[in-house]
C-alpha cells in the first residue's frame, strides 16, 4: 500500500489538533496531491515528528484537516553544515535541493573572490528544502543562513568542527590548476583520519574557477581544516557539492545507520 503523502505545516501537531491550510498550501493539496475529504496524509513541522492526519473539509482556498496519531517521533539529521559559493540561479537552486536530500542540517552561502552569482532569495530556498524534505522523509527542514564573506564565515566558525576544504588548485599559480604540487589528499583519507560516526562536520565548496591563491592560504592556516580532493577530474559545483555530502555521509554520517 503507498503511503500517504507528506506535507510541511508551520503549526504544533497534537492529537485531535485542527490544522487550517493556507490558500496556496490547500491548491496544493487538493489540485497537485489530488487529495479529497477524508483522505489521510502526513505532517511534519520540524520539531513534533510525523503526525497522520484527516482532510476533513475542502473548499477552493481553504482545506482544513485533523491530526491522529504519531507516526514517528522527531529525529535530527546529524550536524552537517555545507558553506557554498552561489553560483547560477538553477544550479544553485540544484545544491540546495541535494543537500536537503542528502540530509544536511545547515547552508550557508559564502561569498568568494570568484563568486558571481552573489543574489538569493530567501522565500525561494526555504519552498525548495520544503519540497525536498516532504519527498525523503526528513522529519526537519536545514537552516539557511544569510549569505556571508568567506573571511567573516571562517572567523565565526567553531574551532573544533572539522571543515572539508575541496580544494583542487596546487600551489604553483604558473601551471594550468596550480601544478602538482601542493595538491590536497583524497576525500575519503581526510574522513577516515576524521573518524567515522562523528557527525559534527562541514563542507565548504567554492565558485565556478575555483578559490584564488589567497583564500587557499587563509584556509589551510585555519585549525581544524582539511584540504581534500574529489579525484582526477575538476568537477563544477554543483556535481562537487553531491560527491562531498555523500562521501561525508558514508563515513561520518548517517548512510550505515538501520531504518
């Protein structure tokens, strides 16, 4: 039997609590989910778990429902973050999608010297980690903070969260992409370094051309920081941010962990 879909609601969940819909949240039910009266379907507001709940009137801008029973108890994703340079609309649209997925519990844009696409909408960002909550079964939503200098991110971030630097440049600004020399290790040796299950973690990847010469000094004068690399290939920022939370998640998050 499919379950019943999922929707994010922004109110406390009790037993017998009614649930009132916004217009848009209601069109959504009714028109895009099909839903009518008497249909079940599952909420979730980032802090009560999963909740069956009833459609119990429907109307053009209006659906009410009623709240059963739990039908999971709240559960955190592990304490990843993800610092990120912005890049173009869509494809910055795609990295906070994944990373909802992928079930991080912090983005954070950062602004780079090579950072172009410097633009964000918030409301935007928060509808899309809605929508990829509701379609993985995440019981919360990941924070999204203000977009930031890398320079002021990296002097108010924790000193002991361990901070995957990609870093694919070497150190010699003369050849294509640094040289060979002063290339990063592989990802993977940094984690196991790490230590699996750790889950307290970040990833920063930065913009389309990379870090320049003086954000990679910075970075590797910082405690804490690993410079790793994701293999032979220079991969866009996008395809980057999907290789590092998974590879992240294998070894120090949640993939290993029973349903």
């Amino acid at each position: 039997m499919k379950p019943a879909p999922r929707l994010y609601v922004n109110e406390p969940l009790v037993m017998d609590g009614q649930i009132a819909l916004s217009g848009e949240a209601s069109h959504y039910v009714m028109k895009v989910m099909r839903r009518r009266v008497g249909d079940d379907l599952r909420l979730f507001n980032g802090q009560d778990g999963e909740w069956r709940a009833q459609i119990t009137e429907a109307g053009k801008k209006l659906a009410t429902l009623i709240v059963g029973t739990q039908t999971r108890a709240f559960a955190r994703v592990p304490d990843l973050w993800l610092l990120f340079a912005p890049v173009k609309k869509s494809r910055t649209e795609f990295i906070v999608e994944k990373a909802t997925e992928l079930g991080t519990a912090v983005l954070h844009p950062v602004i780079t010297s090579r950072t172009t696409a410097r633009a964000l909408r918030d409301e935007r960002m928060q509808m899309i980690c809605r929508e990829a909550a509701e379609q993985t079964e995440r019981l919360d939503l990941p924070q999204i903070l203000p977009p930031q200098p890398l320079q002021e991110a990296l002097q108010n971030r924790e000193a002991d969260r361990p901070l995957i630097f990609c870093d694919e440049a070497g150190d010699n600004q003369e050849k294509p992409w640094g040289g060979t020399k002063g290339r990063a290790r592989p990802m993977l040796e940094a984690l196991r370094e790490i230590g699996p299950g750790t889950q307290k973690g970040a990833v920063l990847i930065g913009p389309e051309g990379g870090f320049s010469p003086e954000e990679r000094a910075m970075l590797r004068a910082q405690s804490c920081v690993y410079p790793v690399t994701l293999g032979p290939r220079i991969l866009r920022s996008d395809t980057a941010v999907l290789a590092a939370l998974s590879l992240w998640q294998s070894v120090c998050g949640d993939w290993q962990q029973q349903q």
